[in-house]
C-alpha cells in the first residue's frame, strides 16, 4: 500500500485563497483556472527530466514555499522610493507584491480608445474581449510555471491599443516586491490592433531576501501592429524570477524585444513568437550574471508562414561562479518560404568557475530559407587587450573597457534615452570593479 | 635610445632569437629585414611586451631603463610606439576616445597637463589630413570593418598624435597597394625628428624607396648577420637573403 505521492505543496497553499481569486464569476476564467490547477497538481514545476529545462534546476522554489499574497497583506511602498525605477516620460502602472497600486501608478492623459487596466478589474469588466486572447497566444500547459500562474494569478495588467492607435509615450509596467518568502503572480495581456504601435516597459524589482516573482505576459499583435517591448529584469539578488514573454503575430506585424537580465539568484526567462506572414521579430538580450547567479534565457521562434524575418541577438558576460544558460529554437515550417532567420548568442566568461551552456536549434522544414545561427563561449581576447595596453591603458582598464564594449552593445540599441541612460548606469553598477576608471564613456 | 645586447628569446622550448644584437640611436632610422621566419615580428613583439615570450638571456636597455622591466602599457607611456602588422578591432571603443585617452596617459606621465578637448580635435583633424583619411574613421570604433589599408594608415595616426621616442614598425608596409604605401611613407617621414628613432621591420625593399633608412640589417636564424647602408637592401632585393645567410653561416 503505497501513499498517493505529492508533486507538489503549493496547490493546497493556494486552493485556501482561490475564492479570492479575480474572475471566479467569470465561468470560462475559473474553468480554465481549475483545468491549469488540476494539470499543476499532476505535474508540478518543470524538472530537469524535461528537455527545456535541463539546465535549470527550480526544486528551490518548490522547497521553499513561497506564499501567496492576501490583498491585506500587501507591502507599504512609498512613491520616493519607486522614482529611481520609473521613467519621467512614460505613463506607469506599478504593481506591488502582485496588485496593482491605483495610487501609485499614473496614466494621465492616456487616449480613452487605450485601454490600460489592472487584470483584476479587466477580467470582470473586460471579460468578453479578454475571453479572445487569455491563454490562447500560450497553452496554459506549456508548462508548471505557466500552469501555475493560470490556475493562481493575483492580477496584472491588460493593455489594449485599438487600430491605427500610435502611443505616444511607453507604458512602463513596474513589478516590486516588497517582502521576503512571497511570490508575486501575475499576468498580463497586451493587445495592439491593425496598425496600432506601443512601446512597453517591463521593470522587475524587489527587496533582499528571498521572494519568488512569476510573470507570464501573452501578447497580440494584428495585423501591422508594432510593438517594443523592453525588459529589465533586475531583482533582488536573493530572489527567484520567472518571466515568460509569448507573442502571436498576425502578418507584417513587428515585435522588438529587449530583454535585460541582471538580477536574481535563479533567474528564468522564455521568450517564443509565433510569425505570421511577412512579420518580422528582432530579439535582443544581455544577461549579467555575478557570485552563483543562474540565468536561463529560452527563446523560441516559430515562423509559420512566407517571408518572415527573425533576428536574434543574446550576448552574456558570467562572472565569479555565475553560470548563463542559452536555448535558442528556431522553427521553419514547410510552407514558411523565404524565411529570412539569424540566431546568435555570444558569452564572455570573466572567470574560471562561471559557466555558459548554449543550445542553439534549428528545425528547418521548408527549402527556400535563408537560416543562420552562431553561438561563441570565450574570455576576452587577449590580442585586444594588449593592442590598447601598447595604446597606454593598463590591463585592467583594458579588461574593463573590452567587457564593457561587449555589453554595451545590446544598451546602445535601446532607443529611448532615458532608458538608455538607467539601463546604462545598472550595467556599470554590475560592471566587474566598478569603481575603477570609466573614463572611456 | 635602444640597447639590446646579446638578447635570446625562445617561444615555449623554441628559441627564436639567438644572441642579438642593435644600437638605435635618437634620429636614425633602421631597417631589419629577413626572410620569413627569422624572428622579425618576434623582435617587435618583445620590445613592446607582448606575452608569450620568454627572455633566456641578454639585455633591452631603453633611454637607461630596463624596457624588459615595464608592462606593456608602461612602455607605450614612456614613448614606445608599436605600429601592429595585423592591427586588432577592438568593437565598442572608439579610435578617437582611444588616441586621447592614450594621449593624455603619455601626458600625465611626462607631468603635462591633459590635452584640452578642442585642441586635441584641430591636432587630430590636422593628422587625418596628413594621412588622407576620412574623418569619420575618428568616431567609429578602432579598426572595426576597415579594410587592410585603413588599418595601416590608423596606426600611423596615431603615431603621428602619440609623438612617440621609439616607433616600431611592424611590417607596415605589408598588404599595401604603391597609393597606400606612398601615404603610409609620408606619414612616417613627416614625423621623422631628431628625437625620435624609427625601427622599420619588413619583407620588402619596396618600403625603403620611400621611408630613406640610416641603417639596414639583415635577421637571420635569430641573429643580425649583416648591417649596412641603404645599399644593402638593393643587394638583397637583386640577390634574395641566401647569400648573406651563407656568408654567416
């Protein structure tokens, strides 16, 4: 006789709050809650058995218990304390430990055809519209991390930008959490109609202790539409982090991502596009990892139809006993002709003990494709570092001035100022012996 | 100026240099020519500091210091100048960041103050058209996507703005067309002075039409096997450097 064995201790914490849940009257949201609660309670957090999470182990987070958080039980945070995050010029939704603060976002003077509400009150007062699109740009069973939001997300932020809409400053979406043993659970949908464009900022912080953040954002862009997304994953250095970014594109839409790993104990994110005919994606990473950071980046891409475009671009700089893990698929169906798709990624170990794992992957079923991918793991080189010490500069300035151009690659792309300039200043403060000279900005 | 006496260098077990040994003084010009693999570009190497070599015996002294002594950067610092044959791409840093920050690195070290932004844009602007190259290889980063020319011409660049004591030419001449070299000649000889001693490595003859040297030798096996004047580079341009090997042998 044999006890029935527990994959997982989370579904029984959480089933206590589920009446609490946003949408448990909306009949197809609890149906789709109660479906990805049962898949869950299955199958639990990904494992290492699984072939897209062999590089990472996330059983931390399955010890460690992280609660959910109760609408009382939501931290104080002060606007002075947020400003450091925010960006002057951009409309701002800040979500504290998974709840959207009225009082401290700002949506002043945003077109009233935009919609910008916090999931909560969207699935209620949205729930047709939002029936369209939640969990079907990723299957709710993509998988434990996916599952779980879906079945236990606490709120989020639903943007819907109508045809032809052209925003005329970002949206930042500011993810904090305020206390240690916590898990934050959102999720968000962004939805950009024919020819509408946004640009959107993700920004994730919290405080120094252990607290877990899952986000899983499914986005739409119709026809034409044109969305950048930026990332800044910059959690504390104890916390735990996954990210699941997943987009549909209808034809010549375009997607831009830029996605910013810096923070975190285990960090985890998946980016996948699905391209429609003649869309065009271009994905941009940077991932920094310093001491025993562990930052996955999974992307896939999916070209489904002719004449799409993919461009992919991750580079890592992995310090100390940091380790960078990289899978990179990429996916050419029979009928996608004339796929235009590069893939690279790029590491820089600073260390001996840090560690890079890449895996690129092609799966090419058409015949008229132009596919090519690249992946390096290396130090710095050392013909450049004694090319600029015979210019004068000493070799750990050289060293510096070598990694920073390397990372500094993927910050320079970024197109709004401002955010370039905190991004920036982020990577020089992560920078291996900050304080030394950086007079070469 | 320079002083090397006696000097051996091995690469791993593998000696290179084998006992040589030169005289440069302030002013002159010299030439050192060789077949391939006689220990050319090892010469270079060693005297700006490169790793990977190891001295086993014999001296480098430099206006009476121990050049054997410094770090590579120090060495540029103290008036060193390395014209690379394979000039490297340094992506992210830009040449004209990199040619002021090494200019002011020299300055500070002579006890000058640093070069003031806008004289140091009319004294670059002035070089670039010494050179005749295009302005904007000033912003982009150093060496990036130019082609074998350019890179040649942007390492006389910066000699001409670093006004170095010692200037080592590393086969400069190499891989370039008779238009190139001339430019490439000129620059070099615009900045021939009284304090400044030039040592040119190269292949071929062709570079002493242009750049007149004081002093030619010859490197073979490792070792100076023969010195002379100019002439010596027509003899060895009309008779090839087996005749001089078996004369030292």
């Amino acid at each position: 006789m044999s006890a029935v064995k527990t994959i997982s201790q989370y579904p029984t914490e959480y089933e206590k709050f589920s009446d609490a849940l946003p949408g448990q009257l909306v009949s197809w949201l609890r149906l789709l809650r109660q479906d990805a609660a049962q898949h869950f309670s299955a199958h639990g957090f990904p494992s290492l058995r699984e072939e897209e999470w062999r590089y990472t182990n996330v059983s931390a987070i399955e010890k460690k218990l992280f609660s959910p958080v109760a609408t009382s039980e939501i931290g104080a945070v002060d606007m002075d304390s947020l400003k450091q995050h925010l960006i002057a010029d951009a409309w701002s939704v800040v979500l504290v430990d998974g709840h959207y603060s009225a009082s401290l976002s700002n949506l002043d003077g945003i077109p009233e055809s935009v919609t910008v509400m916090n999931m909560a009150s969207a699935v209620e007062q949205r729930a047709d519209l939002l029936e369209k699109y939640f969990s079907q740009v990723v299957d709710s069973k993509e998988h434990g991390f996916v599952a779980f939001n879906t079945a236990w997300f606490s709120d989020g932020l639903f943007i819907h930008v109508p045809a032809k809409q052209v925003l005329a400053k970002p949206i930042q979406i500011l993810h904090i959490v305020t206390q240690a043993g916590f898990m934050a659970n959102t999720r968000d949908i962004i939805v950009l109609e024919e020819s509408a464009e946004a640009k959107v900022i993700e920004t994730y912080v919290g405080c120094d202790d252990a607290y877990c953040s899952a986000a899983v954002m499914e986005i739409a862009l119709e026809q034409n539409a044109d969305l950048t997304l930026y990332k800044l994953q910059m959690e504390g250095e104890k916390a735990y982090h996954f990210g699941g970014t997943y987009v549909k594109q209808a034809r010549d839409s375009r997607f831009t991502h830029h996605n910013f790993a810096f923070g975190g104990l285990l960090a985890r994110n998946d980016t996948h596009t699905d391209l429609g005919h003649a869309s065009a994606c271009d994905l941009n990473g940077l991932y920094l990892g310093v001491k025993r950071q562990h930052i996955d980046n999974h992307t896939r891409i999916n070209h489904l139809q002719p004449h799409a475009i993919s461009h992919e671009l991750y580079k890592g700089v992995l310090n100390q006993r940091a380790k960078g893990v990289f899978q990179g698929r990429v996916l050419v169906a029979e009928q996608a002709q004339k796929t235009d798709s590069m893939m690279n990624n790029r590491n820089l170990l600073l260390s001996d003990d840090a560690e890079a794992d890449t895996k690129p992957q092609l799966e090419i079923y058409a015949d008229d494709v132009k596919c090519a991918h690249g992946v390096t793991v290396g130090q710095l080189d050392e013909q450049s570092v004694f090319y600029l010490q015979s210019r004068c500069v000493d070799k750990q300035t050289a060293r510096n001035m070598l990694t920073f151009a390397f990372a500094n690659e993927m910050v320079g792309k970024i197109k709004l100022p401002e955010l370039h300039d905190r991004v920036l200043a982020q990577l020089l403060q992560r920078f291996p012996q900050a304080g030394i000279q950086q007079d070469w900005l | 100026m320079l002083s090397i006496e006696n000097l051996h260098v091995s690469v791993g077990d593998k000696p290179i240099l084998k006992g040589l040994n030169l005289q440069i003084n302030a002013g002159e010009v010299h030439a050192i020519m060789g077949p391939n693999g006689a220990g050319k570009s090892t010469l270079s190497h060693v005297l700006s500091g490169k790793s990977g070599y190891t001295v086993t015996a014999g001296t480098v002294i430099y206006q009476g210091k121990d050049l054997l002594d410094l770090e590579p950067d120090e060495r540029a610092r103290e008036g060193v100048f390395l014209a690379f044959q394979y000039p490297v791409e340094v992506p992210g840093v830009s040449n004209i960041y990199l040619m002021k920050a090494a200019l002011n690195a020299i300055r500070k070290h002579k006890g000058l103050p640093e070069v003031d932004a806008m004289d140091f844009l009319t004294l670059v602007k002035d070089k670039v058209k010494l050179l005749e190259m295009d302005e904007k290889f000033l912003y982009r980063s150093v060496n990036e996507g130019f082609s074998g020319g350019e890179k040649k011409r942007n390492e006389i660049l910066q000699a001409a703005i670093l006004e170095p004591s010692l200037c080592i030419l590393d086969e400069t001449d190499s891989g370039l067309d008779i238009d190139a070299l001339k430019v490439v000649a000129a620059g070099v000889n615009s900045l021939r002075a009284d304090d400044r001693a030039f040592l040119m490595i190269t292949h071929y003859q062709r570079m002493l039409d242009y750049i007149k040297p004081d002093i030619v030798h010859v490197l073979a096996n490792g070792k100076i096997v023969k010195s002379g004047g100019p002439e010596l580079a027509l003899e060895l341009e009309a008779k090839g450097y087996h005749w001089v090997e078996e004369q030292a042998a």
